[in-house]
C-alpha cells in the first residue's frame, strides 16, 4: 500500500532542456524516443510548466476520474489567474477549486440525509 494517497508533481522546465526536442531530434548521438510516465499512486497530478504553457497530467485509480482531476485543476488554475488579475492580496483559503455546479452537488445533493422518522 502506497505511504500516500495522492501525488502532485510540479515540473518546470524549458524545451530546449529536454533532450531531442529542439533541432533536429538528436544531441549529442542521443535520440529522444518518448517517455511513458507510471506511478504507484492511486491519485498522481502533474504540472508541467514550460514557462509560456502549462501542461496537465493526471493518473487515477477508479473510481477517480483523471479528467475530472484535470478539470479541477484548469478550473483552479483559471481562477487563480483572475484573482492575481483583479485583487492580487485575496488570501488563498478564497481561491475556488470546483467549478459551481460541482460544488453545489457535493455540498448539498450528495448531502441530503433528510429523512422521515415515527413520531
């Protein structure tokens, strides 16, 4: 069993650092032949900055869906960017992760425990 549930990598890197990406695919007699990454994590997110882009990857275990980490994550991301935008001092505890539809369905549809009990 993994120590951790969950994995967050945050990479920042340039093209021209990752060998084989720029010119003609080959430097120094080394060909960049492409990379699979693989984790031991039921939960691994990561950031891959290349200072004019980010690049989200998620790798999830069911019934964790890692389209649904990234569409958390890019909707952080995005609203982060617009609170540094209009009120940089705005504390983080503040920042919304979940988009509103999502988040209204897990604060309240999934906890709905109303329920008729005998008088």
């Amino acid at each position: 069993a993994p120590l951790f549930g969950a994995l967050l990598n945050y990479r920042h890197n340039t093209l021209a650092a990752l060998p084989g990406v720029v010119g003609d695919d080959v430097l120094d007699g080394m060909e960049w032949l492409g990379a699979q990454e693989r984790t031991n994590y039921p939960l691994t997110l990561s950031v891959d900055d290349s200072g004019q882009a980010l690049g989200l990857t998620a790798e999830a275990v069911e019934p964790v869906s890692a389209e649904r980490v990234c569409g958390y994550m890019q909707h952080a991301l995005e609203h982060l960017a617009e609170l540094l935008e209009r009120s940089p001092h705005t504390p983080v505890r503040e920042l919304e992760i979940l988009p509103g539809q999502e988040r209204g369905y897990l604060l309240e549809e999934l906890n709905r425990t109303e329920a008729a009990y005998p008088s």
